[in-house]
C-alpha cells in the first residue's frame, strides 16, 4: 500500500478500547506506564515508533489527541529498529 498522512490514517484509527503507546523520549517512563497496564491485566497494547529523525512535535500531538500514551524507553531518542526492539522487549517481559 502507498504511504498516508499521518492525518488520514489518525482518522481511520480505532484500537477499540485497547491502551495504545507512542514511544517517544518526552514521554512517562515506560517502566511506570506498562506497570499500570500490568496490574490491569492489559493483555493487549497498540503500539508504535516514530521514523528515523522521530516525529514532529505537531505529529506528537495529534497522535495524543487520537488516545496515544507518550512512552520513554530511554532518556535519548533511539533509532526505528532499536526502538522497535526494545519496545517489544519490554513488553514482553512486564505483560
């Protein structure tokens, strides 16, 4: 499929009811959040990366406003695969 506006495809989300992340260095720590969803017995979570240079602060936002849940894997801004790696690490061992 080609590539959408991140608009357009905002528009068209819907993880019905599930958590869903934005891995991003401004956001609460990961550790603390996915705890939350843990104790919740949360046993599913939409999550997604930013490419390679991260997203625009207006990009942050509006995914914000769409129900995301800023998560910092770390203090600095990983690149895609990492993020990706450590991300999915994470959660598959605190859920």
């Amino acid at each position: 499929a080609p590539p959408i506006a991140l608009e357009k495809w905002c528009n068209g989300f819907n993880a019905n009811g599930m958590p869903a992340l934005l891995f991003d260095p401004a956001g609460k720590s990961a550790l603390e959040l996915l705890s939350a969803l843990k104790q919740k017995k949360t046993n599913k979570i939409f999550c997604t990366i930013g490419p390679e240079g991260g997203l625009t602060q207006t990009e942050i936002q509006m995914l914000s406003q769409y129900g995301f849940n800023l998560c910092k894997l770390t203090s600095t801004t990983l690149r895609a695969l990492q993020a990706a790696a450590v991300g999915a690490g994470l959660l598959a061992s605190l859920l």
